[in-house]
C-alpha cells in the first residue's frame, strides 16, 4: 500500500470507529421515520449531486462526510450539529452547508458541502 492510499485507509477506518461509537440516530431522534439528504459538492461553480437515504435503525447520530477531493488532506465535512438540531426540532425539510476542514498542498480544501434534507416522523397520538 502507498503512502497516499494508506493515508486514506487510517482516514477512513478513523470515521468508521466514531461511526461505531456514536449513539444510534434511532434512540436520539425515536419517531424519526426516514431522512433523505440531497448533497452537492462545489469547488469553485463546479460540483457534483447525489442523494443518501438513511437506514434509522443502524444509522449513527453521526453526520460525517470524506472531503470529494482525492487530494485532501484530513478533510471532512461534520454535518452532525446542524442536523441533529433540526431533527430534534422535528423539522420535515431543512438545509446547510459546510466547509472542507482539509488541505490541498499548502493551501486550504476549496470544497464545500451543502445539503437539503427531508424528514418524515411519526404522528404523535
């Protein structure tokens, strides 16, 4: 394994393990039925879109996300503040965004992340 490659492996087995040791979305946020997240990452006026679904009942409380460049060193995007207030508040569609924490070279990741999300909860009674 090259250095670059082995870099990206400690990375991601780091994010794993907080992933693992987080609470579970589903004791934090029980009536929570499904969340749906619409994510586009930019550099510059260029980006790139897709959508996550969330699996509630093994998904951690945990709304981490690997910067796109390959390039980047120590880059993420921690989401997790921002969506656990907005669920907690029982908010059916919400957004955000977030700057990469990484470096490209010697500068600072360009990239950022913004998000839209929908929630659907339970009906309370």
């Amino acid at each position: 394994m090259n250095g670059r490659s082995r870099e990206a492996h400690l990375r991601f087995a780091e994010r794993r393990r907080r992933e693992d040791e987080a609470p579970r979305l589903s004791t934090q946020v029980p009536d929570l039925r499904s969340l749906q997240f619409t994510i586009e990452e930019r550099v510059g006026a260029t980006g790139t879109k897709h959508i996550r679904r969330f699996v509630l009942d093994r998904a951690p409380a945990l709304f981490l996300m690997p910067c796109g460049d390959p390039r980047c060193v120590d880059g993420e995007h921690d989401l997790t503040y921002d969506v656990m207030r907005a669920l907690r508040a029982r908010e059916r569609s919400f957004h955000g965004s977030d700057q990469c924490t990484g470096t490209v070279g010697s500068s600072t990741c360009g990239r950022v992340v913004y998000f839209e999300a929908t929630a659907e909860y339970e009906r309370s009674s």
